[in-house]
C-alpha cells in the first residue's frame, strides 16, 4: 500500500512539474506549438520530406538569436498573399535562402518584390521556397502548389551549384505527389501533443536542429564560394522546368562565384531562359558573416527579382 502511494505520488508529482513547465514555457519565452498540416514525402534531398505549415502561424529560428516569426495566409514565409480568380502568381523557388524562415515576413525577398510591384497589385507573389531543397525537390515542391495556383512567372533562386547534394541518375517523374497526415504512429501521436505543449515543440525541435546537418557548401565558410561545378543533374532539372513551363520559368542566382555564374548563363543563353545575377552569397550581405541573408542581402534580393519580373513582363508584351 505504501509503495502504491509513492507510484501515485511520483506520478502525479511529474504531472504537476510538466503543468508547471508548460506555463512557465508560455509566459517566459512563449515558444510557440507546433504548426505542422501535413507532410510531403518523396524527396531526394536529405530531408526525404518536406512540412505544409497552417496559415498564420508562429514558429521559432534560432540563427540570428531566438526569435518567434509568423507565416502568412498560406501557411509559408513572405507577407499575405491576395487569392482570387484575377490574380496572377509568381512562384519563388529554391532551397532556404529562397524560403528565409529567419526574417520577419515583410523583410524577406520575395515581399520585398510584392511591395515593389505592388501590394494590391493583381501580380501576386508566393514564395515555396524551402530548406534543403535540390532542383530535384524544388520542382516536386512547385509541381503540388501548381496544381493550385496557376503561374504566371516563375524564379528559381539559386545559392550556390548544389551539386553535393543532388545525387546521380535522377528521375523526373511527378505523376504520384504524395501529400498526407502522419502516417507513422508514433509520430501521429506526438504531432497531436506538440501541437498544444510548447515544452514538447521546443524538446523535439531542438533535438531535430541538433541532428541536421544544412551545410551543403564547401570552401570558404565567410564568403560561401562555391568550388563545386554543376553537374549534369542540375541542368537536367532546369530544362525540366523550362520545358514544363517554357518563358515562365526564370533564374535568380547569388552565387559567389564568376565561373559559376558564366555557366549558368551560358546555358540560359542557350536555352532562352532569362536569368539575373549578383553575388550576394558573400559575409556582409550574411547574418553573422555566415549565415543566411541578413535583412539588407535580403532587400538587394528583392529588387534582382523585381528586375527579372521587369524583363518578364516586356518580353510578354514582345509577344
């Protein structure tokens, strides 16, 4: 009898403590719960999945200190996006420079187009952009939100030449998309609990941040020069997308390297694909000289998009 009321007693002591934790977590820090819709599986890349956040929800970053942002209306990074029948979309594609989950929303590129075009404008910008994504899985990614938004322009931001992180023999087969809820067990169920116990969202965050290794570049960490050549891989991709959506597909690149740049737009050239570059990959346009863009790499960024959108839309009226 007395063991008994000790098991009780301890587990309702842990009961308690974690009540205790929770509220603590929520008035201290105010992590925010997990946010997760539903996950896209398929990939290539190391993450082998990719997550579909709800609209308006709060997440945290870590990279340039601890920091709580919010998505927009569609659940991804950027400022709202205007949904109607007379809007036109311009996709912004590409890894986690593209996405920049670490900058408020109205500071990101792709919002930064948005205001130079216009925020009511019927030009409307979505930005899918997301971490770790290879060209391979950048078109997957862009092949599912197509399937609602019709686009009128699309621009594939690229960082660096991602060839470490494409592997060989691809196949560019989009037919079977496969998007759901958590089929796993396990992990049905403590989605459920972290989306309403902060204290759980921040245990497994920082366990997966702990476990990911994002670095696909190698060479100089400061300036991020790329030594790696495009493989075939990678055009194999981009003449996917410019033979899928032919003049609404185009290239942003901020690669830190002249050679790369020259091959990218040689292929460009050869393929009537416009591309803008400027090499922004580079310390002072990085947070903490390292990292991803800071709010003013961000800004510059903006107008080399709206620079593509500019030579985009006089080559429509062309034809």
């Amino acid at each position: 009898m007395v063991y008994l009321r000790n098991i009780i007693s301890i587990i309702l002591a842990l009961i308690v403590s974690l009540i205790i934790s929770e509220i603590l977590m929520r008035l201290t820090i105010n992590h925010p719960v997990s946010n997760i819709s539903k996950r896209m599986y398929g990939m290539l890349s190391d993450n082998k999945e990719t997550e579909l956040y709800y609209p308006n929800s709060r997440y945290w970053t870590i990279e340039d200190g601890y920091k709580i942002n919010v998505t927009n209306n569609l659940g991804l990074t950027g400022n709202n996006v205007i949904l109607n029948d007379t809007c036109k979309y311009i996709f912004i594609i590409g890894s986690s420079y593209a996405e920049s989950r670490i900058t408020r929303k109205d500071s990101v590129a792709s919002s930064i187009l948005q205001s130079k075009i216009g925020n009511d404008s019927k030009y409307q910008v979505i930005n899918i952009g997301y971490s770790g994504l290879t060209p391979h899985d950048a078109i997957y990614r862009l092949n599912y939100y197509t399937k609602i938004f019709k686009p009128e322009l699309i621009i594939y931001l690229m960082e660096g030449s991602t060839s470490k992180r494409i592997g060989k023999n691809i196949l560019l087969d989009f037919s079977n998309i496969n998007i759901e809820t958590e089929k796993l067990l396990l992990r049905k169920y403590t989605d459920k609990i972290r989306a309403y116990s902060s204290l759980l969202n921040l245990l497994i965050n920082s366990y997966v941040v702990s476990q990911k290794n994002t670095d696909p570049f190698i060479g100089d960490k400061r300036n991020m020069i790329d030594t790696m050549d495009f493989t075939d891989e990678v055009f194999i991709c981009l003449k996917y997308l410019k033979d899928t959506y032919n003049n609404e597909f185009t290239i942003a690149s901020i690669i830190n390297s002249e050679k790369l740049n020259k091959q990218l737009k040689d292929f460009c050239n050869l393929n009537s694909i416009i591309m803008e570059y400027e090499i922004l990959n580079k310390k002072e346009y990085k947070l903490n000289d390292i990292g991803h863009l800071n709010n003013k790499g961000n800004f510059l960024l903006g107008e080399l998009y709206f620079n593509i959108f500019i030579k985009h839309t006089e080559r429509h009226e062309k034809i």
